[in-house]
C-alpha cells in the first residue's frame, strides 16, 4: 500500500476532520462552564431573598427555586460527560514512535523497504480508520451531551426566572407595609402639630 492510495487519503481525511471537529466541541465547553458559575450566582442571591415558607410566595418560591437547582445539578452532570469524554480519543502515535516501528518492520522483512513500508502504510491506514471511527463515536457522544446541558440550563434559567416572581412579590408586599405605617406616623405627627 502507498501513501497515493484513494482509501489512505479518504481514512485520513476522515481522522483530520474529526480531530477538527473534537477541538470545536473542546472550544464549546468554556461557555457552559460560564453558564454554571453565572446561574449559581443567580440562585445564591435569589436564596438570600427567600420569602418565608409561611406565605403562599415561600411555597411557590421554593417549587420553583428547587426545581431550578436540579435542572442545573443535571445540566452540570451532562457537562461533566461532555468533558470526561476526551480521555477515550484515538491519537496516532508520535512520530518517533512510528519512525521506530517502521525501522523494526525493515528489519523484519530483511530489509526489503518497499515491503516495509507498504505493511507501515497499512498500519497507519488502520490508525486512521480506528482514530476516526472511535473519535467520531466520542463526538457524536460529547455533542449530545452538551445539547442535553444546553437543554437543561434553558430549563434551569426559566425556573430561576419563575422563582423571582414570588421573591419580588413578597420584597414588594414588604417594602408597601413599612412605607404605610410611616405615612400614617408622619401624618399623625403633622396633625399633632396643628
């Protein structure tokens, strides 16, 4: 086999590719990680906003404001898989392991090079097809993997989102009866005056 060969070229073409395509999806898993700081941000100050659980708002806030939390320890076990899928990549070996081998293989065939080289080619034609397929495997994985956090971050933000709602509402309900009773003081002051 030689290098020229049409299925050499289409095996390595296929192997380059997806080692592009695994450092693509490598490159997407900054985002993510952003994404999970930035949401237990979110939800750590949402909990020091917590309403009772005496009031209807406390109730609801809680639903919603767990809820939020497990989609994104969800979200965040999706990432984790999306990550510990890189130990599982096919490289081809060093060049110096390769140079290596393909000298014992000249010694093997009793010097014959063009034997040789022609068994060296097949191995790396089978570097090649094992690379691509087990790194296209792990890809299809590491991608499905990040649309499930993606998915599961969406769901998370909009819980987050519905759990501001009774937050708000009960801060709101709060700061209206410290302000009515001061109104009522101040304006019995001033009548007092009269």
């Amino acid at each position: 086999m030689k290098s020229d060969d049409e299925e050499y070229k289409l095996y390595e073409k296929i192997y380059l590719a997806e080692a592009d395509r695994k450092e693509k999806l490598l490159a997407r898993l900054n985002l993510p990680l952003a994404m999970i700081v930035a949401l237990l941000s979110y939800l750590s100050y949402l909990l020091s906003k917590a309403p009772s659980v005496d009031s209807t708002e406390g109730v609801f806030f809680w639903i919603t404001y767990l809820m939020a939390g497990v989609y994104l320890l969800v979200a965040a076990a999706h990432f984790s898989k999306a990550w510990r899928v890189r130990k599982d990549d096919l490289v081809i070996p060093t060049a110096e392991d390769l140079e290596g081998h393909r000298k014992i293989l000249i010694k093997y065939f009793d010097g014959d090079i063009s034997k040789a080289n022609g068994q060296f080619m097949q191995i790396m034609m089978d570097y090649y097809i094992m690379g691509a397929t087990r790194n296209a495997k792990n890809n299809d994985s590491r991608s499905t993997q990040l649309d499930q956090f993606s998915k599961y971050v969406i769901y998370s933000v909009i819980a987050s989102i519905i759990a501001f709602v009774p937050v708000y509402s009960a801060t709101h309900n709060k700061e209206n009866c410290d302000v009515r009773p001061k109104a009522a003081t101040a304006t019995a002051t001033t009548d007092a005056q009269c």
